[in-house]
C-alpha cells in the first residue's frame, strides 16, 4: 500500500458535498481552508469534497459562483500547505488535469500515512462497506476505467443528467441507511480485519463516508481505533467536524461558525 510521511499538525475532513443549494456550507468550508493553512502543516481531504463531479473539463470551465470561488480558494490553500485528496463516492472523477490546477495531491484511494501520532490507514471508506452487495456492484461498475472513459465523453448536459439521476439513487439509499444502518451500510468489520493483518502496524483507521462521527475500538486489537469523520452541513442542521492529528494524539473539533455565516440566508 503506499506509503505517504507527514510531519507536524495535520487537519483531515471530509464528506462536505459542496455544492450550490448549501451556501451556507460552503462558505464555512472556505474559512475551514483558511484555518487549514494558517495552523496545519498539511491537510488531507478523503473524499466527497463536492456533492457531485460531472468531470474536470466542466469545473475549469463553470461560471457558476460557487464553483469558481471553490477553486480559488482551495488553490490559495494549496499555496500555504500540501493539501492531499482521496477520491470519495460522489467525486471519484475528480483527475489530474483539476488536482494540478489547484495544486491538490491526488492520492490512491486507500493510504499509509506515517505521522509524529503513529501510522494511520486513511481512505474515503466506501470500499469497506463489503455487506453492502448493490453499492458494491454499483461501484465496480462506476469506477471501471472504460465506463468512466465513455462518460467524460458524453455532452455536458447528459453528464449531468445522469449524475443527478445517481444522485436521487444515493439519496433514497442513504434514507434506508439511516432506519437500518448497523444492519448492512457500516464499515465490514472483516475489511478491517484484513487490512489489519496485512499491515500490523497500523495504529488508526480514518474514514469518511458513512456520515457517522465517532470513535470506535476495533474488536480483536486492545490498541487499535477507528476514526469516522463527520459530514458537513449548517444549511439544514449542525455538523461540521474535523479531525486533527498531532504527536499527542488524534481528536475531533468543531469548526466555528463565524456571525458573518449565521447572516447569510440560503
């Protein structure tokens, strides 16, 4: 698995779903960056970044204001501090041509991190998610480079259609996750066991996806715990968390949410 060495603090966030009907959001995401790269030495963002990717060709080219002001912002990030990017389940067709736009590092998706607090496994986390047999299939499907080949070829517009139509798909999905989510849609407890008995060393798993904030022991490994980062959104409720990562250890934050945000209106 490769292997990537990082010293210093280290902020990691995920699951923000950028996109225009949360400004709220992504104005508070902005600052979040801002914050990145005055107090972090690196900052990792694994996955679902933005809510959707129709591919690189329309987000270097959008006028939309939200989308332009992303760019700018993540490159002025980018500027400060390394900023390192794990495709998610929503924007796994984020490539290079956009990374190297912004100057984002484009990692595999599923990591090492060495790092002052031990070694951490990070990824977005839906590959784990193994008992869920028709997100699976779904997934080999969308991820299969021929299939993502002839989709960045479709005109723009049908792209985008197709897109929303997943989209719809994901969010009645993720409604059944919520009534039945420790049943089938959680991390598979043995995708962890393997991971684990292929790189003993690991101290932490780091995650996204499933949208549930908490830190969980590992059944089996007394040492050993599992970081599921929250998703974002202050449009519709109050969640905004971040993970930081220092020599003494990992912990959670909230990000602040400044008076100049609580003013604005959706």
């Amino acid at each position: 698995m490769p292997t990537l060495t990082l010293s210093g603090t280290l902020y990691v966030a995920s699951d923000i779903h950028l996109g225009p009907s949360i400004p709220l959001t992504n104005q508070l995401f902005y600052q979040f960056l801002q914050k990145a790269s005055n107090e972090a030495d690196a900052l990792l963002l694994p996955g679902d970044i933005f809510n959707v990717w129709f591919g690189d060709d329309f987000a270097l080219t959008s006028q939309e204001p939200w989308l332009q002001e992303t760019l700018v912002t993540l490159k002025k990030c980018a500027q400060k501090i390394p900023v390192y990017f794990i495709h998610g389940n929503r924007d796994f067709l984020i490539g290079k041509t956009f990374c190297q736009q912004v100057g984002m590092h484009l990692l595999p998706e599923q990591c090492l991190l060495k790092t002052e607090a031990g070694t951490i496994f990070i990824s977005h986390g839906d590959e784990l998610c193994t008992q869920d047999k028709s997100y699976m299939r779904l997934r080999r499907i969308l991820r299969c480079s021929l299939v993502q080949h002839l989709f960045l070829h479709l005109p723009l517009s049908w792209r985008s259609a197709i897109a929303q139509f997943l989209r719809h798909r994901s969010h009645s999905v993720q409604q059944q996750q919520d009534k039945a989510y420790h049943q089938h849609y959680d991390i598979a407890p043995e995708a962890l066991e393997t991971i684990l008995q292929q790189y003993p060393d690991i101290q932490y798993i780091i995650h996204g996806h499933t949208h549930q904030e908490a830190i969980h022991p590992i059944p089996n490994h007394p040492n050993k715990k599992r970081f599921v980062l929250s998703d974002w959104d202050i449009d519709h409720a109050q969640r905004q968390g971040y993970l930081c990562i220092k020599k003494e250890g990992l912990a959670f934050h909230k990000m602040p949410i400044p008076s100049s945000i609580d003013t604005l209106t959706p």
